[in-house]
C-alpha cells in the first residue's frame, strides 16, 4: 500500500527514522530539550510515571524498547499538512505482530529538529 497523498520532506525523514529500527536515528530527530508525549508511553515504561519522555536519552530509550517489540514497522501516510513549525500527520501504521493501527501525530518543529510530539492512537 502507498501513500495517499505527497509527504513533506521533514516528515519523510521522520517516517524514515522511526522505520529504519535505529532508535539513535530517531533521537537525532529530536532537540536536545524534545518532548515525546503518547499514552504509549506510560504503558511501555511504567516507572517513569507519566505519558511523555524529555530529552534525547529518553526518547532513545523508549525507540529501543518499541523497536524490540514491533519493529518492522511501515507508516502508510494517509494526510499530511504542514506549516513552517507544525507537521500533522495521519497513517496507518503495520507492524509484527499488531493489527494495523490508525495514528496521527502533532509535531512542532524548532528549525530541523523537533521540539514536541503529541501522538494519538485509533
């Protein structure tokens, strides 16, 4: 399956680091001060107690957990809309072992990295 509609460049890149299985490739992404917020999040690592990661070596940390889980993944974009600081992106995302999920996410940009993360499972 293909996208449904022409993905921006930022998020081609993001898209491609979260499928490449390098949860480093992923952090890179990030500013050093980023933020990861998804109810994901609370669930894969309980003892943080809250639904969103700060910083590189967290977001890192919890890639790599993701990665060991569901990886390979495949993001079929099915909307992407863009401004100079804001991506908003609906897909599908296919991994091992899951049935295919609708998600979409809300990433603020700080130049080429991201500054924040909100990301919604269906």
């Amino acid at each position: 399956m293909s996208d449904k509609v022409p993905v921006p460049a930022r998020v081609a890149a993001w898209r491609a680091a979260w499928q490449s299985g390098d949860a480093a490739r992923v952090a890179a992404l990030y500013a050093a001060d980023g933020r990861h917020e998804s109810a994901k999040v609370a669930a894969a690592l309980p003892a943080l107690g809250r639904s969103h990661l700060q910083g590189k070596a967290e977001i890192e940390a919890y890639a790599l957990r993701a990665f060991a889980r569901v990886h390979p993944l495949r993001f079929v974009i099915e909307s992407a809309i863009e401004t100079e600081t804001v991506s908003v992106v609906e897909y599908v995302r296919h991994a091992r072992g899951t049935e295919p999920m609708r998600v979409c996410e809300i990433m603020h940009w700080r130049g080429k990295l991201l500054a924040s993360v909100r990301v919604y499972h269906f």
